[in-house]
C-alpha cells in the first residue's frame, strides 16, 4: 500500500533564508501523525508546503503515491487532501451554513454549476446538516462566521476542513488559545471525525499530542529530527534536549 | 413567545426560509415595473422609467462583480457599449435584409456580444482581483474606448451609429415607434434579467462567488480555483451589461462612443454603491436615484456633477452600505414594534439638516455664478425664492444657515443616535436583532 504522504528532500528558501532543510517524511495511510516542534521551527510551512500553498524550492511530495509538488492548492485538494489553518481563515460575511456547505460543493461534484439551485440539492443539504451537527454549531447556523466565538470559529474552520470528505486532514493547531473543556471536546471531535482517514496534526499541548498520534515527527530548525511512536520519542535523548525538556520541566 | 420559536430555524429544514419580504420585494418590483407607467402617462414619464430600466439592468449587472464577487471594475461600460453598438449593427443588419427578428429579441445580440467579448478580455483582468483587476479594468475601459474613435467603419466615430427601431418586423402589432412600448419591451427585459440574476446568486457558482469575495484564499483548500469563478462571474457580468446597452441603443436609436467611456462606467459603479451593494435591489434602488438626479439636477443647476459627487461622498462617508442598508437598518425596529421611538427623532433632526443643506446649497450656487465668470448681479432661485446675489445678505443668510444649520442638526442627530439605541435595546428584549 503507497503512502498517504511522502516528502523527499524537500528544501524552502525565502529569499535566502533557508526555512527547512532537507525535509523527509513519511506518513502512512490511516495514520494519525503529530508534528511537533518549538515556535518557528517551520510546522505550518510545511504544511503550506504539502498543501500547495507555497511551493518548495527543490525536493518531491507524493500524495497516495501521486506527485503534487508544484500543484496549485484546489488541485491538491481535489485528490484528497485538506488542511485547517493556524490563524483562523473561514468565510467572514457568510453564515455558518454557507461556510460548510461551500466546503461541501466541490466534493459532491457540483463544481461551478450555474443552472442548478443550490438549496434544492438534497445530498449537499444533508451533508451539510450533518456536518454542523458533528461540529455542534446546528444552533449557531444562520449567524455570519465572523460573529462566532473564538472557540466556534476553531471548530468550524475543522468542520469546513472535513467537510469535501478528503482522505488526508492536516490540522494546523486546532486548539490553540482553547480552555481545557474546549480542548477535550475538539480533541473528542478531531478523534471521531478523522476516523478512518489519515490526520496529521501540528500541536503545541502535549497530553493532545500523545493521547492522539500514532507516530511523532519533531522538526526544529526546519528538519526532522525524529520521528517515531510516542514512547520512541518520549524516549529519544536528542529530542529531549531540543524540544521536551523546555516543554516539560 | 410563541412568534419566537416558530422563527426559530429547525436544523433538518436547510433551504433558506423564504419569508414575506422576500415575496413581498419582488411583488412590488414587478407591479411597480408593470403598473408605473399607467400611473405616470406623460411622454416624459415614460422616457424617465425607460432609462431607469435600462440602468437598473446594468447596476444589477454590475453589481455581480462588486456585491456578490468583490470585484471592483473601473470598464464596465465596456461590455454595456459594446453589447449597444452590436445591437445597432444588428438592427440595420436586420432591416437591410429584411430579416424576421422583431425587436424585443436583439437584446439578445447585445447580451452575447457584451458576453464574447468578457470571455474574451476577462480570462487575463481576473487572474486577480483588488488593485490589479481595478487597473486592468480602466485599462481596457480607456482602450476600447479610445480604439471606439479610431475603428470609424464600426464605431461611426464621434457621431456613432444609428438605426430606426421601427424598421424591424412588428410583434403582436406592435412596431416600438411609442415610447410607452419600448418602456414595455424594457420593463420586459428588466424583470426577466432580475429573476436570472437573482437566480445566478442561488447557484453553486453563485455562491462561490461570495466565498471568493469574502476569502479567496481559503477558497482554494475547498477543490476551487477562485480565478475561474471570477472569469465566469465577469462573463455572466458582460452578458447582462451587454442586453442593458443593447436596450439603451433600442431606447436612443444611436450608439456612441459616450457608451463605452469612463463616464458610463462611473455612473454605473455610483448608482449600484449608492443603492447599496450588500442587498440583491440594492443596485435598482441606486439606478432609480442616480438616473432620477441625472434627469432633475441637470436641468436645476449648472454645476449638477458637483451635487452628485458630494451625494457620493456622503454615502460612502455616512452609509458605506448605501442606501438599501440606511433602510434595512430599520427592519428590526419595525418588527419589534418600535420604529415610533424614533421618529420624532428623525422630524426634530430634519429641519435644521434641511436648513443646513440649503445653506450649503446657496453656497454652492454662489460661487458657482461667481467661479463662471458671472458679474455678480442677478437672482438666483432656491424653492422659488429668489436672492439677490449681489446683496450682502444674501452672503450672509448662506453663512448663517450653513454655519447655524450645521451646529443645530449636529445636536440633534444626537438625540436620533439616543432614540435610536433605545429603539435597538428595546427591540432586542423582543427578540429581534437583525
Ligand atoms: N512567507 C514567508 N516569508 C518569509 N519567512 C517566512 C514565511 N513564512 C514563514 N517564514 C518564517 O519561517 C519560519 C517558520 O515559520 P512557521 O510558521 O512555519 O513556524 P511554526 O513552526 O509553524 O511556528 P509556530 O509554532 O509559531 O506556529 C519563521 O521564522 C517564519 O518567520
Ligand atoms: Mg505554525
């Protein structure tokens, strides 16, 4: 079975500041993968970068065995992959209805139509409905996205995430600037809602990180230093000493 | 109590609620677009609602790319002058060979000229959208309208080209010589290119394109390339702005290079920004005010630009929503029941906001005999009333009721500010919010 994710030399320079070097990673299919890394490290670049956001400088990114390196974002996540953002990014002005079920039209294969009723669109309907209750915002559907609390936008910038049923999830930080009840609950929905699918996930707390990952990678300084299951990493002197060991103690 | 729950949206029942008011809009829009001119019988009447059909096509139009696309085009008229001299060039074709297309069908060739030529120039102006699109608009609005004078065998240079709209075959008896049946042909065309552009907005594509207006970026990690949906939002826009043109080419008889000029396109954007863009009649509602200054103003006043761009100013100052969002503002207080609290807010902030407008209007018409070169003697009118320019006092009422009205209105428009919050914290207890 290919991987879900394969990045091979992948180099980015911004000017001529060289953010990551030499990345290589693996992630396999239906694995739940964590990044971890201290700030600046370069975990959302990476995610721009399998993304499609911005392209590498030189290096390879296979999805399932694809190549999409040099692809443009929509074209990435048209073969399955699909990436939350840090910094909340939805559609402000649009209710919260509309913000999911944007994310639902192109999956359902009604891309730019402009002789169909958008509201007389059974299967878009359903998902939609669906989604907003796995994101527990059905109460909250017709308020502009942009009027949702902080912690309503972090749950439905994951709902417009999940929402085109890719294969791969990238969530960048979902809990971020969360309290600790809203924590538990978006961890629950991540782990409920990413079943079956493959995640990787940067996160900062580390219970989320090793109650959740299959397998760890910690970058800093924009390589990976190690990558492994939660014991190996737990374990691994190296990462200790880099990342752990301020986190921790 | 009760009214609240059953407002209360059930989750399973996703289709937008169609409410009164939206039955209710399109009601009155259609009675108004069909039973005015029976009202208003004059030949001038007629004339007026015929160029106010013909701009509220085109604002709606435009108003795809502003309102619901985010697209802010400087060369709209583009596609409206092009769809207009296509029309003409249609109509004598038409009549020269004695073809059997009736009139009301060449709005048609307008709109698919105004849409070849979108296909056409659209697919590079949109690649992006915010400056460079604006920039890139302009520079095919002054392009075409420049090649419009040097092209002279299609654009009949300065004098354009004419056609007579009574040498196509009739319909149902009627030749479109009477004004009364153009105003029908166009009240036609406005109602079926509403219902279409409304219908546009309800679509997939529709949609998307308040995605991309509100957050191109996160458009693309959704499987859509929001260059694409700008392209087919621009081409959807000409179409439209081409059956306007073609229908103002109907109405004059004559198309120029006036059509697609820098001016046609500011009007067009002035009209549907004072409408306001943020609600579908928005732009009707623009078209209606911006034609009906054009038409009343220009015959009052000599310096009628200056009152537009001052009108302009304000809007954008004061109501950056224009004027459907000062309407709209109003809709909690009327559902709440307490639009009465500030009314007689409104009547006291009235009568000094008049008295400074006619200060500021006296002013203005001072200097303006003055800057023209005017020797200083004579009357002007404001209302009927005549002043003496000449006399002091008329200097110094302009002075006082400008000065004076300013302060007067000023307070007052507190007192409206404080009503009003009264009225919205009111409403809000009842449940009403927006
Ligand atoms: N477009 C850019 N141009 C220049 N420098 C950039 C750009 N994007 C990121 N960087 C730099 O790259 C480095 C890595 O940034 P990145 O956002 O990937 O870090 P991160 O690991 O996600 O950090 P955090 O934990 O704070 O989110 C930072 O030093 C940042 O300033
Ligand atoms: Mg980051």
């Amino acid at each position: 079975m290919t991987n879900a994710i394969e990045v091979r030399a992948v180099e980015k320079k911004f000017g001529n500041v060289h953010i990551i070097r030499d990345l290589n990673l693996t992630i396999g299919q239906g694995e739940r993968h964590a990044i971890i890394g201290p700030n600046g490290a370069g975990k959302s670049t990476t995610f721009n970068l399998i993304s499609g956001h911005i392209t590498p400088t030189s290096g390879e990114i296979d999805l399932n065995g694809q190549r999409i390196s040099g692809l443009r974002p929509f074209e990435i996540n048209r073969r399955g992959l699909s990436r939350s953002f840090q910094v909340t990014n939805v559609f402000a002005k649009m209710t919260v209805w509309e913000n999911i079920r944007c994310a639902v039209l192109w999956a359902t294969g009604h891309r730019y139509a402009f002789w169909k009723n958008v509201d007389s669109l059974p299967e878009v309907r359903q998902r939609t409905a669906e989604i907003l209750e796995d994101i527990h915002l059905t109460h909250r559907r017709d308020v502009p996205a942009g009027l949702l609390t902080y912690a309503e936008q972090r749950e439905l910038e994951i709902g417009i995430t999940i929402a085109g049923g890719a294969s791969v999830i990238m969530l960048d930080e979902p809990t971020a600037g969360m309290s600790n009840t809203e924590t538990d609950r978006a961890v629950a929905l991540i782990r409920r809602l990413t079943e079956g699918r493959t995640l990787v996930i940067v996160e900062h707390d580390m219970s989320v990180v090793f109650g959740l990952a299959d397998r760890i990678s910690v970058l800093v300084y924009g390589n990976i230093i190690a990558s492994g299951t939660p014991e190996e990493i737990r374990g691994n002197p190296k990462v200790k000493e880099a990342y752990l060991g301020e986190e921790d103690h | 109590m009760t009214d609240l729950t059953s407002r209360a949206p059930s989750p399973t029942d996703s289709a937008p609620a169609r409410n009164v008011g939206f039955y209710a809009a399109w009601g009155i829009f259609i009675v108004a677009v069909l039973v005015l001119p029976l009202i208003f019988r004059s030949g001038g009447s007629h004339t007026t609602f015929s160029l106010i059909g013909i701009a509220a096509i085109f604002a709606l139009s435009y108003n795809i790319l502003l309102g619901q696309t985010g697209l802010l085009s400087f060369g709209h008229a583009v596609y409206y002058g092009l769809g207009g001299f296509l029309a003409v060039h249609g109509m004598n074709a038409i009549a020269a060979h004695g073809l059997p297309v009736p009139l009301p069908f060449v709005p048609l060739i307008g709109g698919f000229a105004g849409l070849v030529f979108a296909i056409i120039i659209g697919w590079v102006s949109t690649q992006r959208a915010g400056t460079v699109f604006a920039m890139i608009s302009l520079g095919i609005g002054e392009l075409v309208a420049s090649s419009s004078l040097i092209l002279r065998s299609f654009f009949g240079g300065e004098a354009g080209i004419t056609t007579n709209r009574t040498d196509l075959p009739a319909l149902f008896g009627w030749n479109f010589g009477p004004q009364i049946q153009v105003y029908y042909l166009i009240g036609f065309w406005l109602i079926i290119s509403a219902i279409a552009m409304y219908a546009l907005t309800r679509t997939p594509l529709g949609r998307m394109c308040n995605a991309v207006r509100d957050n191109p970026e996160r458009v693309q990690f959704i499987g859509y390339d929001p260059h694409v949906v700008r392209y087919l939002s621009f081409c959807f826009a000409g179409f439209f702005a081409g059956i306007a043109g073609a229908l103002a080419a109907i109405n004059f008889e004559i198309a120029n290079a006036a059509y697609l000029g820098a001016v046609q396109s500011g009007v067009v954007l002035f009209a549907t920004f004072i409408g306001g863009v943020g609600y579908f009649f928005g732009p009707v509602l623009g078209a209606v005010v911006v034609t009906m200054l054009q038409l009343e103003l220009s015959d009052v006043t000599s310096v009628w630009q200056l009152y537009f761009g001052i009108i302009f100013i304000g809007i954008v100052m004061f109501a950056p929503g224009g004027l459907t969002s000062l309407l709209m503002m109003h809709r909690p207080l009327l559902r709440a029941g307490t639009l009465p609290m500030v009314l007689p807010a409104y009547l006291i902030a009235l009568v000094p906001t008049l008295l400074f407008a006619c200060g500021v209007i006296l002013a203005i018409e001072i200097l303006a005999v003055y800057s023209q070169g005017g020797s200083g003697s004579g009357t002007i009118h404001l209302f009927r009333i005549p002043f003496d320019l000449a006399s002091p006092m008329t200097w110094l009422i302009a002075a006082v009721l400008t000065i004076g009205g300013f302060y007067v209105a000023r307070m007052t428009w507190r007192g409206v500010t404080d009503a009003w919050d009264r009225a919205m914290t009111v409403a809000r207890e009842r449940g009403y919010h927006a």
